[in-house]
C-alpha cells in the first residue's frame, strides 16, 4: 500500500511541474484558450493524486500506527518526485509527452479536427542560468519547499503530537496558503509573461530544478529527524 501512496504523490508533483512544461511547448495560435482548457484538465489530475495519498497516509497513521512506515512512505515519495522530475530536462521526452497528452485530452474533450501544433525548436544549454534570475529560483523553491512540507510531512509530524491534529491540520493549510500566495503573485506571471514574449526556457527550467531541490533537501531533513 506505501508504494501506491509514494507513486500518486510522486505523480502528483510531476503533474504540477510539467503543465508549465506544456504551456511552453504546446502553442497554436488559432486554439490558444482551447489548449489552456485543455492543460487545466490535465493540472486537476494532480489533484487526483493527492486523493489517493491522504487517504493511505492517514490510514497508516490513524489506524496502522506506524511511525517507521509513515516515515518510509514519506521519504520515498519524495525521492521518486526526483526520479520523476529528471526526465523533463530532456526536449525529446517533454516535447513528446506533451504532445501526446494533448492529443489524448483533445480527442475526448476537445475538437473534432487535430490542433495544429507549432513546433518549439530545442534550446541550446545556458551556462548562466540563474545569474539574472535569483528571485524567480528563490520564489519557486520556497513555495515548493511550502507546498511539499505541508503535505507529507503532516503524518510523520503527527506522532508527536497526537491530541494536536485538528491544530496541526489548519497549521499546514496556513502554509500552504503562503505557498499558492508566491505562486500567484510572483511565479506563475513570471513564468506565462516570459512564454507569451517567446521565451520562457530558462524559467521552466529554473522552475524544475527548484523543485528537485526542494525534495532533496526534504529527503535530507527526513533523514536527519530519523
């Protein structure tokens, strides 16, 4: 049961990652709020997910009581975020995979005739890609950092105070409220505006690995708490 719990989360994460991934590869002039409508459907998923990981990650704790456990699932799911995140520094997986997903979504829920994709030629690898871009990194890494701890480190947590859940359930949607505040206010513009200009690489991919290390740095508390 832990695995399933670590690999939705996993997912999850991946979900939130690539839809900016998508909006930079995926374009077509002629059905642009069409394909966003198409990416949203694709985000909610994401949601999907996480429904699938409360559930396991409560059971464990509530009713299995294991704290060894909780902590496995735990550092487990985010070191497959890892593993999950890797790949979408490739343009050959990325483009694909996106592609493919809007064409899947797009013969369910979209037009009758195949959207007209334009092609996004590869990047070359900037050497200085953080150098004007602190603040976006620094932004995406706290917010990721916010979103994550608030989400699975609640379970472990829990054990420690085990009268405080209620307390300790409103304390982590107050932190992940901060984390949606710096993504609406600061990221996701930064991020769209810079596609809209026709650009945008250097953000995804600042965007990326951010996130990678957010759940690096959450493997490496885990172990330290162990």
């Amino acid at each position: 049961m832990f695995i399933i719990a670590a690999i939705a989360y996993a997912f999850s994460i991946f979900i939130d990652v690539s839809v900016y991934h998508f909006k930079y590869y995926i374009q077509d002039n002629k059905n642009t709020r069409h394909l966003l409508s198409l990416i949203n459907i694709f985000q909610y998923c994401s949601r999907g997910f996480i429904l699938i990981f409360a559930p396991i990650m409560a059971f464990v704790t509530e009713s299995v009581k294991d704290k060894n456990e909780v902590w496995l699932i735990t550092i487990v799911a985010h070191f497959l975020v890892i593993l999950f995140l890797l790949p979408l520094y490739s343009y050959r997986f990325t483009s694909s995979f996106s592609i493919v997903v809007i064409e899947i979504l797009n013969r369910f829920f979209g037009k009758s005739k195949p959207v007209q994709l334009e092609k996004i030629r590869k990047h070359s690898r900037e050497v200085n890609l953080f150098s004007k871009n602190w603040v976006l990194f620094a932004s995406n890494y706290i917010a990721g950092f916010l979103f994550s701890i608030s989400i699975t480190f609640l379970y472990y947590v829990s054990f420690s105070f085990p009268q405080k859940a209620l307390i300790l359930s409103s304390m982590t949607q107050l932190i992940n409220m901060f984390g949606s505040i710096i993504l609406i206010l600061f990221i996701d513009p930064r991020i769209m505006g810079a596609i809209d200009d026709g650009a945008g690489y250097k953000e995804i991919k600042i965007l990326t690995t951010s996130r990678i290390l957010v759940h690096i740095t959450l493997v490496l508390i885990l172990i330290f708490i162990r």
